[in-house]
C-alpha cells in the first residue's frame, strides 16, 4: 500500500512540474510578445499565443468575454515589469487600466 501512494506522489509531482514549465515557458514567451513596441499591430501569431495564455491560465477574465474582446484585449495587453512593494495605482486616481498581476 506504501509503495502505491509513493508511485502516485511521485506521479503526480512529475506531472505537475511539467505543467509548471509549460505555465513558465508559456508566460515567457507572452512577455517577450507583451515587450515589443508592435500594440495595436500585433501579427496574427502574436494574438493568438496571448489569446491561448489568456484563455488557459488567467482565471479573471470572464468566461462571457467574447472573440473580438478577446481580440481587442490581446492587441492592447501591455507588459509592466515591477519591483516587490511597489504603487501601481493610488486612491481616487480615474480608472482607465485593467490589471492583471501575472506573478507575485
């Protein structure tokens, strides 16, 4: 029965650190399509890895998002790098800006 679970936990920490490069490489590759000067002029693979990262791994957007907001949003998605603790936003500033935080 040990030696059961132990194959199961092993399986299953395996499985999930292939999903963890696949998450990371993923997001890699978002950054590096979110850094270029190219908003509002993204190619059609641009727009669709954003939209496959999106729709696979952000669990804010609404599920009721349809294709050309879905559109609209991976052409006008920007990247911000930040520092730990920092202000993105203050009180009773107008909120024009959608934030997604992607790690921390």
């Amino acid at each position: 029965m040990k030696i059961s679970a132990l194959r199961r936990w092993i399986d299953c920490t395996i499985e999930q650190r292939h999903r963890s490069v696949e998450v990371d490489s993923g997001l890699r590759l978002l950054i590096e399509i979110l850094k270029t000067p190219t908003k509002n002029d993204r190619t059609e693979f641009q727009k669709m890895e954003t939209r496959r990262y999106i729709v696979a791994n952000l669990y804010c957007i609404p599920k009721t998002i349809n294709n050309s907001e879905l559109d609209m949003l991976c052409n006008e998605i920007d990247y911000v790098p930040t520092l730990g603790r920092s202000v993105l936003f203050l009180q009773d500033v107008y909120g024009n800006v959608y934030y997604m935080i992607a790690r921390g």
